[in-house]
C-alpha cells in the first residue's frame, strides 16, 4: 500500500529519475532503493519525465524532415518513438478505460474489465482515435509551429496527472495508482507550473487557450471517473494523459 505525501518534503533531483523511472523505459542506472520510498514525492517532476522522451521524438521528427520525407511521416516517427520509450504505458490506460467505462454496467465490473488485459472494441476504438488525431494534429503542426508543439505536450500531459492523484480517491485497494501514492497538493502544483511553463516556452502565448482546453478535459474526464468508478487507478491517470496531449495539440491548430 502506497504511502501518502500531504506533508511537504524538500524536492530531490532523485525524483526525477523517480519520475522518469515511473513514466518511461529509458535505460536509466540504477538508483538508490531508498529514492522509491516516497515515489508519491516525485510527482511534481513528472512534466521533467516527458522531456527526454520529447527530445528523442523530436530529433526522430527532425531528421524524417530533413530527409524530406514530408510531415506525415515525420508525425508518424515522432509517434512512434515517443510510444516506444513510454512503452505505450499511457495508450494502454486508455485503452483499459475505455473498455472499463463504457463496457461494465457496475462499479466492480468496470475495475474488472480494466484489469483484464484482454483490449475489447471500446479500447480499440480509442487507441484508433488517439494515435489517428495525434498523427493529425502533429502532421498539421510541424510545418507550421517546428517542433515546440512535441516539448509542449509531454511536459503539460504529465503535468495533469499529480492532480488527479491528489484530487481523486483510489478506486481500487491495489494497483500501481495506490503503490506509488497520494501526492501533496503543493507537488500537484509544482508540477503544473513546470507543465504550464515549459509549453508556454516551448509554443508562447499562442499555447493559452490549448493549456485551458487540455485541463477542461481533464477535469471533464476527472468527473466521469468518480461516477463510473468512484475515484482513479494508473489506468485512469494514463488515460488523462492522452487526453491532455489530443487536446492541446486540437487546441494548437484551432490558434493557427
């Protein structure tokens, strides 16, 4: 059972390998066992852990566009890396989402489907509809806007989740929600600031109305998670994450 962090604690550049250890499958050394006692306490730096992914991805995009091999593929590349070095552990939480809200008629039918690892049409469909309005929207993006877009949505996607952990109840006794914790609402808010930051840095002003569009969304599907399973689960919280990235990048092309 995870442990909560209410009580402020001084940040550690720790917690960011935590955070990057939790949120994606770079190869990273080892760290110190005592650096994962509080994992809850690195969530503030969970924005941070969508930088390198970024990095990649755009570096992916920008050889595919050097190489002139046109925005579509470029999108599709910078999709692909990003999926790989996240081992697709958002897409998979929405997926099990999906399937859970829409395919259970109870509560505990919902957490039951979620946990299956069996993908079932509603999944599907939102796995289709994720990666095809993100491949969009990128394709749209990145000759117009470079590659800003890609650091502005990994960091601001993340930063949402802290908030759901510490907004939401747990809706289930285990799972990875409730190992790493509840995080204090001053990480919650340090991680948006660092969210709401880099994306302004990474797009300007023109990232606004996007930032409040991805945050309604997120609080949309914060709304529906407490009424069709009383609180949150990793699975939810990776589905927020997508949620947030659709929607800023939506949100990106409507300012164009």
């Amino acid at each position: 059972m995870g442990k909560n962090d209410k009580a402020w604690q001084t940040p550690s550049l720790w917690d960011i390998g935590v955070a990057c250890v939790l949120l994606t499958r770079l190869p990273l050394p080892h760290l110190p066992e005592r650096v994962f006692e509080h994992q809850s306490g690195a969530a503030w730096a969970f924005p941070l852990a969508g930088l390198p992914v970024a990095l990649l991805a755009a570096l992916a995009g920008h050889l595919a566009l050097g190489f002139e091999l046109g925005p579509g593929l470029a999108a599709g590349l910078v999709l692909t890396v990003m999926t790989v070095l996240t081992g697709a552990m958002h897409e998979d939480g929405l997926s099990d989402t999906a399937d859970g809200f829409w395919g259970g008629h109870d509560r505990e039918r919902r957490l039951e489907i979620m946990k299956d690892s069996t993908t079932g049409t509603y999944g599907i469909v939102a796995l289709v509809m994720s990666l095809g309005l993100r491949w969009l929207a990128l394709a749209a993006l990145l000759p117009t806007d470079g590659l800003g877009p890609i650091f502005a949505a990994a960091a601001l996607s993340r930063a949402v989740m802290p908030v759901l952990m510490r907004a939401l109840p747990h809706a289930r006794p285990g799972g990875l929600s409730r190992h790493v914790g509840v995080p204090g609402w001053d990480r919650a808010a340090v991680a948006v600031l660092l969210g709401v930051g880099i994306a302004l840095a990474a797009v300007g002003i023109q990232g606004i109305l996007p930032i409040l569009l991805a945050f309604a969304g997120v609080a949309g599907l914060a709304l529906l998670a407490r009424a069709k399973i009383g609180g949150q689960t990793g699975d939810v919280l990776g589905a927020a994450q997508q949620v947030a990235e659709i929607l800023f990048l939506l949100g990106l092309i409507a300012e164009l």
